[in-house]
C-alpha cells in the first residue's frame, strides 16, 4: 500500500535556485537572518552591543585611569588598553548597579552588576534577581524582527561549572543563571554547525533539500509549541513564552530574510575551534582568540546583535596558566586557596597579593584590548569598522582602592565603555564616578550612574523606550556619554 | 488517653500517639512511637478575658501557620530572634510566662491600620525581616493572619490570646512545612529523564553531561515543574540532539528492520515513526501532527543515505519537541474544588512512571491506564512495585536518594588539586558507583529498606575506592586516615556526600551543617545578611582551634551567634573531613578535635552529641529526619516545594514514616496510593 504522506503548504514550497546562488559565496544556506531593516537604506550600520563581566575585582586599584576628563593616564595594571584610547570613555569610581538603592552587599550585588537587583532569595543570599541587559535587548530585537539568528548569545572563558564561585554574570529570569557556552567548537557549531561547506561539494539539490527538511523540523516545533502553550493556558502561554519564541524565530530565519542580506553575503565562515579540553586554564589563550573570531562573525554576518561574554562568574575561582606565574594563595577566611583570582581578594595586603591581582586585571585587560583590535580589523557589510557600530561595556564584579581592606568592594568600580556607537557617545574621556565620595550618598550616586550607564546601552540598540535597569528605579541614560 | 484541646480537623492520624505535638499551654512535646502525651491542665490567669469564638478559631488557624512557618525556630528564648518583640515560649511555659511576653507583643499588632501591623509586614517581607519571607503575599496563610488582625482588632489584647496564637494545635505536623513551591501543570523533563527516556525508546542515549545542566537552586531536590526551557538551553540542546541523531540515525535504520525501496520503504519508516512518536509524547498524534512528521520522509526509500537523513530528523524533530521536553499534567476539573485538578488516566500513569522509573509509562502501565484501573490505590502500588522492581525503578530510587542528599551532582572533581592528587582520576565516578552500590544495599538487599539504614550503612568502607580515603594518607605534614573517633557510617560521610557540601578547600562546617538542618530536619536555615562576610570579626587570638576560630569570627552581634547556634554545631561534628570526606587526623592548632554539640530543634528539643557519629546514629533514629524524608518524596513526585494543599499528605506520610522508622518503600506506596497522587493543584 502506497503511505500516505498528505502535503504541507509550507514544508513543500519551493526554494529557488536563484535565492541558493545568490548565497554561494556565504556558506551561510541555512543561516540566514533577519537585519535591522531601518539601518539599511542609510549609511549608518545597524548597532551591536557586548557586555563583558569580569569576576571579582582588582581590589586595590578604583580605576584604568586617572587625570583629568581628556588628560589622563593610565594605570599600568590597565595598560594594554592604551591603544584603546581614543575609543574608549573609562570610569573609575563606579559602584555596583544600584547602589545604595537595590538592597545587597558583596557578590549578592556585585554579581549583578548587569541587571539592577540586589541580594538573592530562598535561602541564597548569591541568587541572581533578575534578567540582564543583554537579555531585555535581545529578547526586544527579537519581538521587533530585528534580532538576526540568535536575539543574544552568552559566552565566556567559563562558568561556575568550570571555575567555581557563586553563580554567573547574565541571568534570564530571577534565579535562572545562563551558563555560558565555554567551548568555542560548541559555540560555533550552535551559529555555524548548519551552513553549509562553501567550497560547492554539495549540490544544490541537496542543499534544497536539506533546508526544505530543516524547515519542515522548525515548522514542527514551532506548532508543538504553540499547541503546548494553548493547551495549559496563561500561565503556561507564559512559561514557555521564551522557547516558543526562540524555535519561532528559528523557523522565521530560515524562511525568509536571507535573499537580500548583504551582510551573510560579505561575511565568511570562520574556522572551526579545534576539540580539546576547553575547560583547562592552560587553554585560554586559543579559547579567547577562538572566541574573538566568532564575536567578530557573528557580529559583522549580523548573526546576533548581543553578545554576553564573561571572564568567569561571580566570586569565581579561575586560573590562568602556568606562564602566567600568578602566586599560590594560602587558604583564606572563604575557603579557597591556590594560584587563583578569588582567594587573592581575601588575603591582607602583601606584595605578593599585589603581584596576584595585577596579573589577573592585566590579563582581562589585554583580552578585551585584543577583542577591541579584532572589532576593529573586521569590517561589517557597509564595509566599516564593527567598533563603529559596536558598543563595548566591560564591568567587574567588585572594585577597590588602595585604602579598602573589603574583600566584596562594590564601590571603587572600573567600569569602560568602548566605541562611539557611530557618534552617539563622545569618547577619549575619563570620567571619575561619584563614589570616590565613600559615604552612602556618594555609593548611591554612582550606583545609579551605573544603571544610567546601562540605559544607555539599552537605548542605543533603538530602544529609548527603556528608562530604567533592574529595580534601580533609574529613569533615563547617562548624560555625560553622549556628544 | 485524652488530648487537651484536640480540634477534630481530620488528621486522624496525628492523633494515633505518634510524634504528637501537645496542647494545653506548653509547646508540643515530642514523644516516642507508642508514647501517650501527659494532659495538661489548662493554665490561664484570673479574671482574663476570653477571646470570641470567632477570634479563638482565627487564633488557632494562625498558630498553625506560625508553626508551619518555623517561625519557633528563630523567636524562641535562645533563638536567633530571641530579643524582638515575638518570641515563642517554651514548653513548660506558664500563665506567667505569657504574661511577661504580652506587653511586648502587642506592638506587632495596629488595631488602627490592621495592615500596618508588624505581625504581617515583617513575615511576608514588605519590611527587613531577618528571617527572610516567611508567608508569602497573597497566600492562603497571608489570608489568615489577615483574618486575625482583623477579628483582634476588637480586642481583647491579653495572654490569653496570645497563647491561642504561640502555641501550635496538635493536628499540625510539629516539625516546620516550608510553602515554598508554585504549582505548575507543566514539568520539564530533567537530565536523567531525558536519558532514561531515549535509553527506554531507542536504547541509546546522548551522555547526561552533554546535555544542559539542569537549573538547581541551592542544594535542595531538583525542581521541575514550571522551569521551562531558556533560549540557551534550547540552542544547547538543539546542537546536542542534532548531534546524537546524527551519530545514531544509521543504526537505528537498521534497527527499524525497514529494508525496502521506494514507496514500501516510505511506508516501513513511517509506520515505524508513528509508532515511536506515540511513544515519545506520550499521546497519540493528531491528523495534522502525523503529516508533518511524515513529510520528513518524503525523500526516503531512494537510497539509504535518504533513509539515514529522514530518520536523523525525524529524531531531532521528536526530542527537540516541547511535547517531548515537558510532561503536561492538566487534569480535569473536580466538582466544587477549585484548586486542584483531578489527572487523567494517562497523566496518572506518567506521573508514576516518571517517578517509578524516570522514563514513559511501559504497556503494561498504559494498558491499565486505559482500562481505568489506576483509580485503584491498590493497583497503583502493584504498578509502581513492579516498576520499581526494574533495573530502570532501581536506577531512579538511587537518584532521589542522592537528590535528597543534594549529591546527584558530582563534585570531587571541583575540589583543590592538592586534594585529588593521591587519588585516581576517576575518583569521581568510582566514588558514585560507590554511593549508588551503598544506596542499592539498603533498598534492595537489606531487610530494613529505611532512611535510618541510609544513614547508617557501613557497607561502602569496603569499596576500593573508598578505601583509598579512609587509609593512611600519605602526606606526612597533614596526616589524614580514619580513626575510632570518626566512625564513618551512612551516607552522610561518604566522599559522594561530603564532596557536594564543601568547599573546594579546607573544611566547611557552615556549609554542612546547614545542609543538615534544611535537608535533614526540614528546618532550613534563613540566609545570612548581605555583608555577613564584612561583619565577622577580625584579629582572633593566636592560637584558637579552627572551631574556636570560626566561633570567634561568627560572635559579632547576638543575631549571630544565634542563627549560627541553630545549624554551625552540626557541621562542626564534621570538621576533620576535608572536601573529598578524607579525615584529618588533627586540627592545624594540634589541638584535639572538639566536635561535641548541641542545636534546639523548632519543637524545643535539644539534639546532643559528642562526636560526628553520635550525631549520625541520633539522625537517623529522629522521627523528625523521617518525616522530613517523606516531605522530600513528595517534592520529588509533585517536581516542586510543598504548598498548603499538600499538608494532609505529608502528615499521612510523616506519620507513615515514623511509624516505619523511615522505610523507603512503605513511604513511596503511601504516596502512590495517596489520593493526592491523582489530583493535581493547579494556579488556574
């Protein structure tokens, strides 16, 4: 008996040759995204953000740079951002996002400094409280079409799994830490596993038919979905909002958007990260270069227009190899021990301790200066800089000052923004924050410009609807960024 | 026998002369299986006024929302709370005692802005409350404090009333119920699940560590109702189902036993596609659904590399479904109860199978679903015994009771290499195997299948890889190796254990003791303030013990010390075993180790003990560590904390295990035969 195999409007339609060809030179067959349809048209490039955390601080050091707003030098722990300069508007003397407003103290606040909330909750003074900025963006250039291929993505050298601590630096929902992808060949293959081999092995048939296959799965889930969602009702509808919208998108994506997008058309697939044992310290130095090349596709192919990237998590205990020569901490009132970032911030003053957090800030220091020269050697499709229209925001988890002995400094913050976000934000500045007044009105002052910080970021991807971060009660941007 | 005051509420059980909390003016004893409480006369003071019926009944609702806040346990005289104006007598109290806790006490209630009261904004947490949010805004148990405030406001404000509120009735569980769940129709399936599930459907399965981590807060059972699926997490696992279909696909092909060409193949693999995906989501599939499944195979029965690719997505398509990743536990409505949904027959199934087994429902269970017949409590423990008796039900029985210790994670590899340096690389997984193998004796093999033999089980210390932590270490500057003080037993001090409850160096007393309070006791430990680190005290004396180090740091505020009363002595039983539940044979002082104690119990008692085992044997023996395991089996079958709905199962279970000395199995027929079992408490 011949089966019955009853057509589907969708799964059947018809991929043109044409739209195949169009994309040969892209490899990108099964990736195509949709653009920031208002930046095309003009000369502007549609706008790209990255946040990066860094855990713990440098405990004893406020700041990259110190001088007056366009005099200024930087601090030696900070200076591989030197040729950075001119980029970048650096900040000593910020404090944790909210502070002073949002209750919470150490890594309960610190941890938080991407999304506004305070101490955690059930019985863990540490649990994240709420969404952060990364994801309100993506999840509104997702709602509004304009998200590309994945509405934010979350990476980083590692997360608690590999280097301990209290928990991440993006979250999704209170309690809900995003663990971030720490294994560049697992975070290629999540955006580039389906494009397809461009050196036209495969035939087009094949091609066709694996993307009329590919849709016909997305199509599925999509439904199974919606049908999951409408058989619980409301409070399901809510639930699930987030993983029906994501296999919605991903179906959306492979529909339409990819005929005409010059982006996937300049851009080209980057080189696999070779397997290996990504979570060993003595592999971070390929694992952030690896890491760099898929920020920069990404972003130039407009794959995503959020990226979430963090060093390691809150209070974490991350390593770097050998070569590095950070002195072995004894063990210290936390529990921790050994050549690591975390324990060195509990130890009393020492050279050695000194010795031990220099290393670790300049190491974060040259990695965000090499992501910075790698934005800006790559070119996106208006054949421009990516650092034009990317805005770099880089916080750490804790401050500190030479005078602090406090191990959960959430005043003293370095906090650096880099790019101009094609003339939006006026750059080449210092700006000293407000808690270099250490009593509690100059603490909230600079918590609250650190949330205005982040509503400047949050508008600058096209959402000036957002006035505020978190529960900081904010209700506008930073004033003093803009030209 | 005749219980004072006893209020007919219908938790018959409670009344049975098991672990009864005694009414009268005292708090409630504790009494041993078979003990009868000693009645009390009633203690009240001349020319008191008594409180309305009205009042009186609010007053004794509200009591037992105080008792199952375990609000006694941090306002009590030599609580944490001790000098705020609530505080708990204690169980001898008199007239007088209630009398001298009056005056004070009254300044919690407004009788002008009932809703101003402290009494209700520090509790629910719209004000500091140091105890954290003990009734939740707009819950049930918000309501009758609500209620209270309301009728009191009339007067009269005297110790009478007083003790109606301080003084938990009888028919409460004595030991502290956290309502802390949010009751969901939906379940993600957990990591183990998805394994299970594909191992039971397909016989081969993607590794559990590959998959995206399950979302834990805390050390507490995983929760899976109403934790959805993150972005992320569906990218993650798409590029690892993507991956497992296409290393699998080939092999099932042949597995399929579809060998034809053309039209006759097309029809093999789609008949054998329809047969798996019933299975997968556990539901037949509408019209529609089967076409779109079908599609997949439109290109199928040309040559084998179109077969192997149509069955590579017809995987992905099934086990990247949501009707796959969640089991839907909807219900139907139940004549005049709101709040709970009664399961349908294959909801019913699935809920036992999941917890029977962590995979779908077999025939045998489906059939008797279909037939109606798992209405019958009877039949449902048949099912569930049969299931459990599987090497599937065995697996899923060792895993809650490692999620109940908070240890289904390993752990030892996180620790500091200079304690994993003597010892294989695969300690990790040797010292699972190991706990598994521990757990599987005393469920499987022994006669008492009992959270005391848990508890108490020596049989791992014979394990190779065991061994290798309880001998002689081998570094001369800090000797370790069992010795008559450490009596390891239980699971407790088993390197699987410890390891998930320490921190990667040195001891961790806080840590664990914590955990045994929450875990063990169901008490749990509110969180300490946001600059606890900041607070301790500095500059300790030359010379301390690490004990009497960490005594002195904590000795900040009374505050403190108190919180840290109510839980750091349990872990400072522990403190000679370093993070992979090696012992240290001294204290970096050279001081002799002093891991005696004691910590008050919420119902008043005093737990003592002189060293870590001691503390184990009085553990497993407490009736109070028994019932807090059936309440741990009951988050574990319902995927979520409790809520007010589940109590009169978990005093029905709690009764159960103390009169069973906490046996396993007995507790898990309880719960399946349970009415609730079938009934589903729904947000709708």
């Amino acid at each position: 008996m011949k089966p019955s195999f009853p057509p589907t409007s969708r799964t059947s339609s018809h991929i043109s040759r044409r739209s195949l060809v169009a994309n040969t030179a892209l490899s990108a067959l099964l990736a195509p995204v949709l653009r920031q349809r208002d930046a095309w048209g003009s000369e502007l490039s549609p706008r790209r953000v990255i946040f990066i955390f860094s855990p713990n601080g440098p405990m004893m050091a406020s700041g990259p740079v110190s001088g007056t707003e366009h005099k200024f030098k930087f601090h030696e722990w900070w200076g591989p951002l030197a040729r950075h300069r001119a980029e970048g508007i650096f900040f000593s003397h910020m404090a944790a996002t909210g502070q002073g407003v949002v209750k919470g103290n150490g890594h309960g606040l610190g941890g938080q400094v991407f999304s506004g909330y305070g101490a955690g909750f059930g019985g863990n003074q540490y649990a994240n409280m709420g969404e952060t900025v990364d994801q309100v963006i993506g999840r509104r250039l997702e709602a509004e079409n304009r998200a590309g291929l994945v509405r934010s993505l979350v990476w980083g050298l590692a997360g608690t799994s590999q280097a301990g601590g209290t928990g991440e630096g993006f979250c999704a929902a209170p309690g809900r830490n995003i663990s971030p992808e720490a294994n560049p060949k697992r975070a290629f293959a999540q955006i580039f596993g389906r494009f397809m081999d461009p050196s036209g092995k495969v035939s087009l048939s094949a091609a066709e038919a694996s993307i009329t296959r590919d849709r016909s799965v997305l199509d599925f889930l999509a439904r199974d979905c919606a049908k999951v969602q409408s058989e619980l009702g409301t409070e399901a509808s809510h639930l699930l909002d987030d993983h029906c919208t994501t296999l919605r998108s991903m179906e959306r994506n492979l529909v339409s958007g990819f005929l005409d997008n010059p982006a996937l058309n300049a851009c080209q697939k980057p080189r696999q990260p070779a397997e290996r044992d990504w979570g060993k310290p003595e592999h971070i130095e390929p694992q952030m270069a690896a890491f760099n090349e898929l920020i920069s596709t990404v972003l130039a192919c407009e794959l995503s227009h959020v990226i979430a990237f963090q060093f390691a998590g809150q209070a974490a205990r991350n390593r770097l190899p050998e070569h590095y020569k950070v002195p072995s901490s004894a063990k210290v009132d936390s529990g921790d021990s050994g050549p690591a970032h975390h324990p060195w911030t509990h130890n009393d003053p020492s050279a050695e301790r000194t010795v031990a957090l220099r290393i670790f800030t300049r190491f974060y220091a040259t990695q965000v200066a090499s992501l910075l020269d790698k934005l800006k050697a790559t070119r996106d499709a208006h054949g421009k800089p990516l650092l034009d229209s990317t805005l770099v925001v880089w916080a750490s988890e804790l401050g500190g000052n030479e005078n602090t002995r406090d191990p959960h400094e959430t005043g003293s913050l370095p906090v650096m923004l880099f790019g101009s976000g094609q003339g939006t934000f006026k750059t080449g500045r210092y700006l000293q924050g407000k808690s270099v007044d250490t009593r509690p009105a100059g603490l909230r002052a600079a918590g609250e410009d650190m949330a205005r910080l982040l509503v400047s970021a949050v508008q600058y991807m096209g959402l000036p609807d957002v006035k505020t971060v978190g529960a900081t009660m904010v209700d506008g941007p930073l004033s003093e960024l803009y030209t | 026998m005749r219980f004072h005051s006893f209020r007919p509420l219908g938790y018959a059980a409670w009344g049975a002369g098991m672990f009864l909390g005694l009414l009268g003016c005292g708090a409630p004893q504790h009494l041993a299986p078979g003990q009868t409480p000693t009645p009390k006369p009633p203690q009240r003071a001349q020319g008191e006024q008594e409180p309305s019926p009205k009042l009186a009944t609010a007053g004794q609702q509200l009591a037992a929302v105080f008792s199952r806040a375990g609000c006694r346990g941090c306002h009590r005289a030599d609580g944490m709370a001790s000098d705020t104006r609530l505080r708990f007598p204690s169980k001898n109290a008199t007239a007088a005692d209630f009398e001298a806790l009056n005056e004070k006490f009254w300044e919690l209630v407004d009788t002008e802005d009932p809703q101003a009261s402290p009494l209700l904004v520090k509790p629910t947490k719209r004000v500091n409350h140091g105890g954290g949010e003990k009734i939740k805004q707009g819950s049930p148990e918000e309501q009758v404090l609500l209620s209270w405030l309301s009728e009191v406001k009339h007067g009269p404000h005297n110790a009478r009333v007083l003790r109606d509120i301080l003084v938990p009735p009888t028919h409460t569980a004595t030991l502290p119920i956290q309502y802390e769940g949010q009751p969901s129709a939906l379940r993600r399936l957990s990591r183990d699940e998805i394994v299970t599930t594909l191992q039971v459907l397909l016989g081969v399965a993607p590794l559990r560590s590959e998959l995206p981590e399950d979302p834990r807060l805390g050390h507490g059972l995983l929760v899976t109702a109403g934790m959805p699926l993150l972005s992320n997490e569906v990218r993650a696992l798409q590029v690892v189902i993507e991956d497992f279909a296409k290393r699998v696909s080939a092999q099932l092909l042949v597995h399929t036993g579809c060998s034809f060409t053309q039209a006759a193949q097309r029809e093999c693999l789609a008949n054998w596609a329809t047969d798996l995906s019933v299975r997968v989501f556990r539901r037949a599939l509408a019209e529609p659904e089967k076409a779109l499944l079908l599609s997949l195979f439109d290109g199928a029965g040309n040559s084998p590399a179109k077969d192997t690719e149509a069955v590579q997505a017809l995987l992905v398509t099934l086990f990247m479904s949501p009707s796959f990743l969640y089991r839907q536990e909807l219900g139907e409505p139940i004549a005049g109860v709101s709040h709970l949904r009664a399961l349908q027959a294959e909801e019913i199934a699935g809920r036992l199978a999941f917890l029977a087994t962590l995979g779908p429902a077999d025939s045998e269970l489906l059939a008797a679903a279909q037939a109606g017949r798992l209405t019958d409590a009877e039949e449902r423990v048949r099912q569930f015994e049969r299931l459990h008796a599987t090497a599937l039900g065995k697996k899923a029985q060792v895993v809650f009771v490692l999620e109940w210790l908070g240890a289904n994670e390993g752990k030892i590899n996180q620790k500091s290499d200079r304690y994993k340096k003597d010892l294989r690389q695969d300690f990790e997984a040797k010292a699972r195997q190991s706990a598994e193998g521990t757990i599987a004796r005393v469920l499987f093999e022994s006669k008492n299948p009992t959270v005391a033999e848990l508890l108490l089980s020596t049989s791992y210390l014979s394990d190779e890889a065991i061994t290798k932590v309880i001998q002689p270490g081998t570094d001369t500057r800090r000797p370790t190796g069992d010795t008559e003080t450490t009596g390891r037993m239980g699971l407790l001090m088993h390197p699987q254990v410890l390891a998930a409850h320490t921190k990667e160096n040195g001891s961790s007393p806080f840590q664990l003791g914590a955990f045994f309070r929450d875990a063990l006791l169901c008490e749990p430990v509110p969180p300490p303030p946001p600059d606890a680190a900041a607070m301790a005290r500095t500059n300790a004396p030359p010379g301390l013990s690490t004990r009497e180090n960490l005594e002195f740091r904590t000795s900040v505020t009374p505050v403190c010390v108190g919180c840290h009363q109510s839980f750091s002595p349990l872990g400072y039983a522990f403190l000679p075993f370093d993070p992979v539940g090696r012992w240290m044979k001294h204290d970096r002082s050279a001081k002799e180790w002093d891991l005696a104690g004691s910590v008050t119990l919420s119902s008043g008692e005093a737990l003592r003990f002189s060293s870590p085992a001691e503390l184990v044997r009085k553990l497993a023996n407490h009736t109070q560590v028994h019932s807090c395991f059936a309440q741990a089996a009951v988050k574990w079958a319902f995927g979520r904390a409790l809520v007010p709905a589940d109590e009169l199962l978990v005093s029905r279970l709690s009764t159960v295990a103390q009169n069973t000395h906490g046996n396993v199995p007995a507790i898990f027929h309880a719960l399946v035969s349970a009415p609730e079992f079938m009934q589903v408490v729904t947000t709708r």
